[in-house]
C-alpha cells in the first residue's frame, strides 16, 4: 500500500485494558475506504472491544485512532454504529419509528426535536430493511431479526461513510440476514467502509472481502483470499476449530 | 354525610398540604420513570436515606429550619452518598448492589446518631426534625410548598428541555456516546433532576419511603402504554393522586405519618395496574391465554375429525 492512499480507518499501537488484563494488545489494523471487513475470533477475543475503541466508547490504555486521518471526534458526522442487539432493553416504552429517527440526533444536534424531514428518513430507511410496515409497532413485539433491521435502519439515517457493526448476523432469520448482505453490498457499491464483527466462520468468503483475525493480538488481517487461511484459523482459535475444505 | 362534613372541612392547611403533595407527586412520579426505565430503582432509595444527614448537618450549621436551606442540605449529601457509590464501583472491586447497600446504611446511620444528638440539645427549634424520617405533611407550610413548587418545576423543565437527550440515554447509552453526546454529564444531569424530586419529598414523604414516590408511579403507569411521553404523563398522575389522597387520609386522622399513608395510596394504584390493565395486565392476560388455549383446541379437533 501505498502511503499516500488514504486509510477509512487507521488504528496504530492499541491497547485496551480492564483493571490488569489487557483485552487487546498492541493492535495495528488499516482498513482502506470501500472495503467489508469483517473480524472475528474466539469469544474473548476482544472483537467488541476493538469497534468500541474505535468508537472512543472505551479508553485505550495507549495507540491511536484514525478515521481518514483524523480523530474520531472530528469525524464522528461520518460514523455509523450498529451496536449488539443485546445491548439495550427492548421493552422500553417507543415504537420503531422512533428508534430509527434517534439516527438523526446527532445532526439534529442538542434539544432540537426530530421533524418531518427526519420521519422521511427514517421511512425510507425503514423500507431498505423490508420494515415498513412495523413503523408504529412497540419495539418489544419484535422478533430478534426484525430488532436488528431496525437498528440497521438507524444506522442508515446517520447517512454515514464508515459503519462499524456489531454481531448483526447473530440469531437473526433468514429473510434478515438476506436484508443485511444486500446492504453491505449496496454500501460497497457506494463506496462506503463497513467493519462487522462476525462470528459465523462459513459466511466470511462470501459476505466480505477483508477480513481481520483477532484473539488480543491481531493474527493477521487483509484481503480474505489472502487472510483466511487454515493457519491464521487455526493460531486465532487455537486447534479449537475443526476445518471444512 | 359524616364524610361530606369532613370534605367540606377542607380547610385553608388541608389545602396547602393536599397541594404540596400533588406537587412533589407529579415531579416524583415524573421523574421516576427514568429512574425506573435505567433499572436504578434502588438508587433513589440510596440518595433519600443519604439525603438524611445533610438535613442535620445544615440545621446544625445554620441553627435554621427554612425549608430551602435543609433541602439543600439534603441534596448535597444525596449527592455525596450516589457520587460515594458511584466511585466504590469504578474503584474497587465491589458490586454496585453492595456499593448501594453499604453507602445507603452508613449515611442513614450517622444521620440518625445526629438527629439523636441534636434532640439531646434541647434546643427549642429543634422540633420537627424527625418528621424527616417518615414524613409528616402536616407540617407543609406555604413556604414549603413554593419551594417544592419552585425547585420541583425547574427540574420538569430541565427534563423536557433535554427530552430527547435523555431518552436516548436511557434506551441506548453507548449509542448516545458514539454520535457525540457527553453521556457522563447527561447520567449527572438525571441523577441531579432524582435528587431534587427526593428532597423535595423528605419533608412530606420521609427518608425510609420516598424511593417508592419514585418507583410505584412510574412502574404502574409502564403498564398502560407503550409510549415514553404517555408513561411520563401517567406516573405524574399517578404520583399526584397518591400524594393527595395519601395527605388527606393522615391529615385527617390524627398521628398517622404521611409517608405510610401515600406509599400504600400508590401501592394500590400498582396494584390495579399490575391487575386489570390492558395488554400487561394479569387478568387481561388470563384471559387471552385462555382464548388462545380454545381456538387451538377446537382447530385441533376439526383437525382430528
């Protein structure tokens, strides 16, 4: 790589660390603009850790953060996030429509309230993800699947450059999974930078195209034709992994 | 006709009082639903048994009973306990529900050896420093209900202000953080607005029982809507009714604290709540169970024919 060629992403010497146990160590990773990446790795591995250091949601306890060669805070207008599913409570008292239109607070700014523009957005990012329908339902009469469109359409009114997402595919149906693939490939073909944490191995050749192998260290990361290899595989997950092929 | 002649005797301090706790029950209640939606129930109770000391300490300080000098001796001890429970958690290896317990027992200790202690003095004013502990609305004068009024209507408006902010906090912190809201300043910020609505009840309500001000209300309004605005709306119903109804009942009747009195006022409200209402209650949903249980049965049977 060249180096003038800008980096969508560009982290340099990270080091996350709970208490004493470093959870990630000494991470270099350089994601070019356009590109799927996906990381995976064993439970542990510090695959989360890794997107919420990138988000600043965690404090490094040393290394450095770029997105196109600046600080996350200037950039954060550029970054969409899809956090776990698992994170929030579905029973809070909204409705989809709702939680997608939360994609536009952040360029709503403080105190202004979501209006017309921002209930367009949102319906038509509602529509990319087949959930047109539910837009008034209570968020607790979702299924698994449908709780993940809906937080994929809040990150598609953030109208972002960079999405960094985490485990969209887990225990999601069919028809969702089928929903996501087709918007990854739609950001690739806008030119646009997804990071996935991902934790199905079988899906990695066809869904993406870089891939990032992760257990503290990074193992190894770059094109996936290159990376996913049986021995990067195998010293990521430590011949706990049986091989198909 | 006994009762009427009671309601007519609705006097002019009956009315200040029913007033003052319709007033910390709409901001309680309000309020509350954060408190409730964030699982931090038990918080309030932290910083209401926190609070106590502080109420000792500025009358021991300023020799003063004036309401807004205690309730703001109250507020910075409430503050002190949560930022206390706050730091043993991020410090040490203790779990928040040990934080609670140990901050919540130690401040409520030492308030009552120093409410003991200022009781020992003898000193005349000292009187009605104890109603603090179970509440006593019938020492609500006019003063205390523009203070509660006062302070109380700041802290809605601060809540509606940051409206959107905070519910964004409450359903999804870490995204808030990553579009760049400073999500520490807004946690302080509504823990702030749960201290106001808990001093402002210590007076009425009492150190033991004010966290279920904050708690019943908002839990039995969470069963009547889906909506955040609505359940808002609701709780402060819900806590204004409780507090009236609950002043008047022990105003009337002689030498019953209030906190008691509204806290089984609010109690009943959950109750039905948790009970009749539509889609989440029990016996609604009995009911459905039951229809669901049919429609199966007899699909099965024409099935089986």
């Amino acid at each position: 790589m060249q180096p003038s060629e800008p980096k969508a992403i560009e982290v340099t010497d990270l080091t996350v660390a709970y208490q004493d146990k470093p959870v990630l160590w000494d991470i270099d990773l350089d994601v070019p603009p356009g590109v799927l990446l996906s990381i995976v790795g064993p439970n542990g591995a510090g695959k989360t850790t890794l997107i919420k250091a990138i988000l600043g949601l965690v404090r490094p306890a040393a290394g450095n953060v770029l997105i196109y060669d600046k600080p996350y805070d200037a950039q954060r207008r550029i970054v969409g996030y899809v956090p776990q599913r698992g994170s929030v409570d579905w029973d809070f008292p909204t409705n989809v429509l709702d939680v997608v239109m939360m994609g536009r607070y952040g360029a709503l700014g403080w105190v202004r309230r979501p209006g017309k523009k921002e209930h367009e957005l949102a319906m038509q990012a509602l529509e990319k993800v087949g959930m047109e329908a539910y837009t008034t339902r209570q968020i607790s009469q979702l299924s698994g699947g449908q709780q993940q469109r809906v937080f994929l359409a809040r990150a598609l009114v953030q109208d972002a450059t960079v999405y960094l997402m985490d485990e969209p595919f887990q225990g999601v149906d069919a028809t969702t999974e089928r929903a996501i693939v087709t918007l990854l490939q739609e950001f690739r073909a806008n030119g646009k930078t997804v990071v996935v944490v991902h934790h199905d191995l079988q899906t990695v050749t066809d869904y993406f195209d870089w891939v990032m192998l992760l257990n503290i260290r990074r193992i190894a990361s770059g094109p996936v034709d290159e990376t996913f290899t049986p021995d990067n595989l195998r010293e990521t997950y430590g011949g706990r992994i049986a091989f198909m092929k | 006709m006994e009762n009427l002649s009671v309601l007519t005797h609705l006097d002019y301090t009956l009315m200040i009082v029913a007033i003052g706790a319709a007033l910390l029950g709409t901001v309680s209640g309000a309020l509350g639903t954060y408190a409730v939606l964030r699982r931090q129930s038990l918080l309030g109770d932290a910083i209401s048994h926190a609070a106590l000391p502080g109420i000792a300490i500025a009358f021991l300080l300023t020799g003063s009973k004036t309401p807004l000098i205690l309730v703001l001796g109250a507020a910075i001890a409430g503050w002190l306990g949560t930022l206390l429970i706050l730091s043993i958690v991020r410090l040490t290896r203790i779990k928040y529900d040990s934080a609670l317990a140990i901050v919540l027992s130690t401040f409520f200790g030492f308030g009552l050896v120093l409410h003991t202690l200022i009781q020992r003095t003898g000193n005349a004013n000292q009187a009605g420093l104890d109603t603090f502990l179970f509440g006593q609305a019938a020492t609500i004068l006019e003063r205390d209900v523009l203070t509660i009024g006062l302070l109380g209507g700041v802290a809605l408006i601060i809540m509606l202000v940051f409206w959107k902010e905070l519910k964004l906090l409450v359903f999804d912190e870490g995204f808030a953080a990553s579009i760049g809201f400073p999500t520490r300043a807004l946690d302080i910020l509504l823990t702030s607005l749960l201290v106001i609505a808990i001093v402002l009840g210590l007076q009425a309500v009492g150190a033991v029982l004010m966290s279920a001000m904050l708690v019943a209300p908002a839990v039995a309004a969470r069963q009547w809507t889906n909506r955040l605005r609505l359940m808002v709306f609701l709780a402060a119903c819900f806590g204004a009714f409780a507090g009236v109804i609950g002043t008047i009942i022990s105003s009337t009747a002689s030498r019953i604290p209030t906190g008691p009195t509204i806290v089984l006022c609010a109690t009943v409200v959950v109750g039905i709540s948790i009970a009749f209402a539509p889609n989440r209650g029990l016996v609604w949903e009995r009911i459905r169970h039951q229809r669901n249980r049919r429609s199966l049965k007899t699909a099965t049977d024409r099935l089986l024919k």
